[in-house]
C-alpha cells in the first residue's frame, strides 16, 4: 500500500490537528515498513526519580499508530482507539529521548491494528512494548 | 487488610511526592472495598472534539491502581507499573469528569492487579476500563 | 435489549454448532445483567501438579463472551474474537468446576466487548480476569 | 545468555513433563535469538469453518514462551503464566501448521516477558500476536 504523506507532511498535518501534541513528538522516518517516532523527553514528561512517566510512554505509542494509519489513509481518514495492551520492561536512561518502532501489523476495512516497540535513544534494550487497535469507522 | 491512609491523608501523601499528579486527580472515596479517583477534566486533558484524550485515561487508571496499592501499603511501598491493558468503549461526555471505580484483585507479595472501570460523572454506561499490574520490589 | 435466547436454548444452540465444545461448558444463568458459564473441570483440561491450564481458561473466557454476544444478537450474528487480554491471579482449587461471571460492557455496531471474572466453585477470590473483543460483521 | 537445553533436548524435557502437549508442538528452532515453536494442527485444533481455534493460539503463545524462559533458566525453572494479550488479526489458512517466532523481550529476577507473532505456514502475514508474562518465583 502507498503512503498518503511523507514524513514531513504527516508531521505537519498531525501538528495542524492535534496542536498539543506536536511539541512532543517527531517523526525520525516513514517508510512502507513502519515509522520511527520520538517522544522529545522533557520536564513535563518525567516522574519524580526521572523516569519518563507511563501516560507519556502510552501518548507515545498511541500517536505512533495514529500516525501509521493516516500515513496509509491519508488526512480523511478517522480512527479511535478501542484498545491497547502495554508492557513496561526496564526504566528508561535519564535524560534521553524515547524512540518507538511502529508497524502495522493489520490495516482492516474497519480495524487497524499496530505494534510499537520502545527504546531509551541509542539503547537496543526495549524500554516498553505495546500494540494498539484503532477503529476505522466508514467515511461518509 | 487494613488501611493505611484514609482518602484525605492519602491525596495529601500523593500530592507531595508527585505534584505534578495532584491537580489533575482527587479521591472521592477510600475503602477496603475499592477507591473512586476522579480525573478533574481540564481543557489539557483533551482532544480536538472535546473527548478526554487517551494519555489521561490512562493516567487515571494507573493512578488509581497506585492509589489502592499505597493505602494497603503505606508510604514506605515501591511499586512499579509492568503491565497495562485498556479498552475504550465510548466517548465520554463532553465538560464532565471522569469518575474511575477501582478495585484491588490481588495483592501479592512481588505483583498487585487492580481492576478500573471509568464513567463519564452521573453516567452509568462504562467509557473505558483497565486493568493495571505493579511490581512491588522488595522493601530493603 | 431484550434475551434472543434463555440459558438452555442458547446451550442448545451452542451444542449444534460446536460440538467440541459443548462437554466442556455449562450456562448456570443468563439474565440481561450478564450471565454464568461453567468449565466443567475435567482430566483434560489439567496441568501437571492439578492446575487448570491457561488454554482452558482462555476458552471459559472466549466462550462466555462469544456466548452474550449470541444471547444478545441471536443465531445469525457472526463474531469473531479481535482481542484478549488475561490476568491470571491465584492457583485454581484442585478439583473444582470453574465459575466464569461475564458482563457485556459495549454491544455496538461492530464491535462487542466483554468481561470476564472466574472463580473456583465456592470461593469468592478471583482466579483469573479477562477482556474479550469481538468483530461483528455486517450480516449479509 | 547462554542456553541450557538445545531444541531436542528442550522438547524433550517438555514432552516429559507435559506429555499432553508434547503431540500439539515442535520447536523448528532455538537459539540465543529466539525460538520457532510448530503447532501440528489437527481436527481437535479446529473450529467449524476451518480455522485454528483461539484457545489452541492462545496455547502456542503460552508454550513458545515457557519454552524460552526454560531454554535460558533450565530444567530447575519454575515460571507461572500472569498476563497474556492476544490480538487476532487474520483467519489463518486451512490445513497449515501455525508457525510461532518468539523472542524474550525481558528476563528479569521475577519477571520474564515473551513476545509472539503467528504465521499460517508459509505465509508472512501475521495471523495473531501474543505478549505472555510470566512470574518466576524463587528456587528455594
């Protein structure tokens, strides 16, 4: 399936529409394979000790698979998480950005579902993993 | 078991080691039974539509679960969360609260499982529930 | 939303069109608040050391999802499991039936979701938790 | 890491301590990577239409990761299922093996996390995934 947006375009449009969450994450690449999306780690996603926090760890995952589904079905497309399963493996390094590896794993006429795995930036430890399911209801 | 806090002591325990957490959530009741947390609905909690977005959701279902863990717990308690699963099944109304009703379903000596069914305040159709395992690290 | 069956014709029904199954299971109750399923626990269902194995327990929780969903939609609804999350929490009691209470949180359009609590007979400490999501395909 | 069984030896260790599920699996392979664990599918597999049944997926995943962690802890291991996520992507294929390629994402003191993705022989669209943890409790 080809891709609806570059990096750059998809980065640009999610930042039109989700205002809030553009200062928290880029897009490192996007292919047909998957995308690489980092979560810029800043104060606000710390908990006391400096680990970045789980809600920021599951914003990460979230948006990872949102992007990966309007990548593929362009800006028209509507999709609303109805599950998602996380693991939480190790404690990320402090002062690092979290990079998440996404692909999907299935792209249904009504069901998308994407796995995304997390790593503290220039570790190969998984920090966390998680798979999340969005609905795709039908454009009208 | 017995408790360890009563709701205000714990709110005010948890507002002093994470203040970030403080003014999003309050605890409307604590019991041996289980614990209702709510997630003060603020223009930051939300996405472009109005919805309560999926981070919060997520953040006060593992507050919750910590919530439970402490007051059985007490203060000198580690936990950690290792596991998340979440379903969203509606949308919840907009301007409203989210009310979480939390239960403990096992509280072990290493793992702790605890169960979250969220409600948009005076509404009893469930817009997501979670379930929510903490390893707890032996105290030294 | 009314019964499309009581508990002994959904049985019934259920029999007709899995056989395998049907010595395996029993419906206790089935009411529009939820309904009881029984694994009639026997050699082949066992673990080494007595436990009921996790296959079995994964197939209670399936069962008694897939089995609201019919009482519900009727004998012509298609549904196909999408998801499942377990939580085991206790060792199962040696020589007991296990009693799965299951709760339809979301019947939509396309999308079902369930609950499942299971207990040993007799004992009220959950054994096991599960979540179930059903795809409900348009009937053609 | 090293591995304490090969793939025959550590077949046959499961097939002596659980002997009713030593004729549903093979390991094609294991090494310090991952394992490739074969569910040998047969009539009692199947639901009517065909397809693998979700129970006998459910137990693939719960197999291939016990397999891991008793091919890095040894014969002396004991490890207990906790939670389990599973999501059901595609209808495998009639009258092929279900090949599992699983990979320890964590091996803790406590704690062992596996991740699965199951293919329909000879195919490599993903059929179901599986994240499984595992409590190890402590050799006494």
């Amino acid at each position: 399936m080809g891709l609806a947006f570059d990096a750059r375009e998809l980065e640009a449009y999610m930042a039109e529409i989700f205002p809030q969450v553009a200062e928290d994450f880029a897009i490192d690449t996007l292919s047909a394979e998957g995308i690489t999306m980092r979560l810029k780690v800043a104060e606000r996603h710390l908990r006391p000790g400096g680990t970045v926090s789980g809600p920021s760890m599951f914003a990460l995952a979230d948006v990872t698979v949102y992007a990966l589904v309007l990548s593929r079905l362009g800006a028209k497309a509507l999709a609303v998480t109805t599950n998602s399963s996380l693991d939480f493996m190790r404690k990320p390094e402090a002062g690092c950005d979290i990079i998440a590896k996404g692909q999907l794993l299935k792209l249904g006429r009504s069901l998308a579902v994407g796995d995304v795995h997390m790593f503290s930036q220039g570790s190969d430890k998984m920090v966390a993993r998680s798979t999340m399911t969005y609905s795709i209801p039908p454009v009208r």
